[in-house]
C-alpha cells in the first residue's frame, strides 16, 4: 500500500532540488549499435543519503525520416519485496531533446539520496520527430536495476477478535486487533484501521514497534453483520519488506 509519496518520495526528492541531477550532451558521430538504448551507468551505496545515487544513460540514433530526437526519462523504486512502481522527483518526466540534424543523442540522468532497502530502475521512452514535426517513431527500453541494501520493518495484522458488547452501551461492541512487526528494523508510529462490514470505525496510532513486538488495540463499533477489516499503516507512512500482510478481513469475531 506504498504510495511512494511520503518516506520514498521524501528521500529521493531530498524535499528540494538536491533529488535529481541531470547532465546532457549532443553527437554528432553516427556509429554502429541499437538505434535506442538506456544502461545504469552508475550505482553507488553508503550509509549516508549523499552516498546513495544512480546514474542512467540514455541513447538514441537517428533514422532516415527523422530529423531530431527526444527522450523521457522515469524511475521506478522496488521497496523490499515488492513490485515496481512509478515514482515522482525533480527533473524526471521531462522530454530531452536533440539538436536538429544531429546522427546522435545521449543524455545522462542522476538520481540522488536512493533510500535504503529499494531498488531502482528508469524506464526511457524515444521519439523520432520529422522536419515538419511529424512524429515517425517511437520505443521504449528499461534499465538494470541499482539496488540499495538495507533492512525494512514489516507490519502484520494477526488477529481481529473481540465481539463482545460494551456494558451500558447496547449497541456499541468492543473489538480486539493484534498487529507485529515481521521485519528486521523498528517501524515508526504508524496507525491501525478498523471497518465493520464495510464501514470505517476508527483509526488508532501505534508508536515504536520493535522487531518481533506484537502489539494489541481495542476498538468500539458497532456490531458486526457480516466481516471485520483491519488494516495496519492504512496512510502508507511506513516503508516496509511487504504490503501484502498489512490488511485482514475476517467474519464477525465470536463474543467471547
């Protein structure tokens, strides 16, 4: 349930113009090779966000109709087990473009402060644009990944029990949801949300769950029809191994 808005965005966009860099050139030299082309040039780690980068070099060659070149550049980040996803910094997303006549155009593209426990790629789109500005090709191509070692909390709801009535209030009904933390590294305040068929409850913060820590929420709703939903980090606050664990959706809990 990552966005990829909050703690990954942050650290690749460094909160101002220090995320992305980017360094561009013209040729004028055509030579042997795939007329598009994006390889990771550079991949460095550290312990420190300033040591975290990747470098991607894009490269395209003109064709007979065409007579400039364009090309975009976009990253995608990998967190813990996941499946890639677009995310958004300065300087990406935007079209680069050649001089016009030229036989070749390369342009690098630098990211910086890759946060920890990622993997990075950037996907190059290529145009071809005609003397009349008539767009007469286009590809696509994808760079190896630049991978970022580093440890990840992982958060899990384990168990929606509960079910019983609250005393003096007759159609109020107290539940039980137990989550933890499976991964390697603390999680930081993140919140718990309880829905009863369907119907949001409430959502309750949990601060500072340690590695293998199981931590336990009460919540008053109303009585339950047919399923009980809790969702662990519902506003995707935290970067964790996985997402899949996050949620659980079980009948009504006995009262017991």
């Amino acid at each position: 349930m990552l966005r990829l808005t909050l703690i990954g965005l942050v650290a690749l966009a460094g909160l101002g113009a220090v995320g992305v860099s980017a360094q561009g050139k013209t040729g004028h030299a055509a030579g042997r090779g795939p007329i598009a082309s994006v390889r990771l040039l550079e991949c460095a780690r550290g312990p420190a966000a300033d040591n975290r980068l990747a470098v991607y070099g894009g490269d395209v060659r003109r064709v007979p109709t065409a007579q400039s070149m364009w090309m975009r550049f976009k990253l995608q980040e990998r967190v813990g087990r996941q499946a890639f996803r677009t995310v958004k910094a300065p300087g990406l997303g935007v079209w680069r473009k050649s001089r016009v006549g030229v036989k070749r155009f390369a342009y690098r593209q630098r990211v910086l402060a890759l946060a920890e426990g990622s993997s990075y790629r950037t996907v190059v789109s290529f145009r071809w644009y005609a003397a009349n500005g008539a767009l007469t090709r286009q590809a696509r191509r994808r760079s190896g990944p630049c991978r970022q070692p580093g440890r990840l909390p992982n958060l899990r709801v384990t168990r929606i029990g509960g079910g019983r009535p609250v005393p003096g209030a007759p159609e109020a009904v107290r539940y039980a949801v137990n989550v933890v933390n499976r991964g390697q590294v603390l999680a930081l305040p993140f919140g718990v949300s309880l829905a009863v068929d369907g119907s949001a409850v409430d959502t309750q913060t949990v601060t500072n769950l340690v590695p293998g820590e199981t931590r336990g929420l009460v919540f008053f709703g109303r009585a339950c029809a047919g399923t009980v939903t809790a969702v662990a980090d519902p506003d995707d606050a935290i970067r964790e191994t996985t997402e899949k664990d996050n949620s659980m959706t079980s009948p009504c809990p006995s009262r017991r």
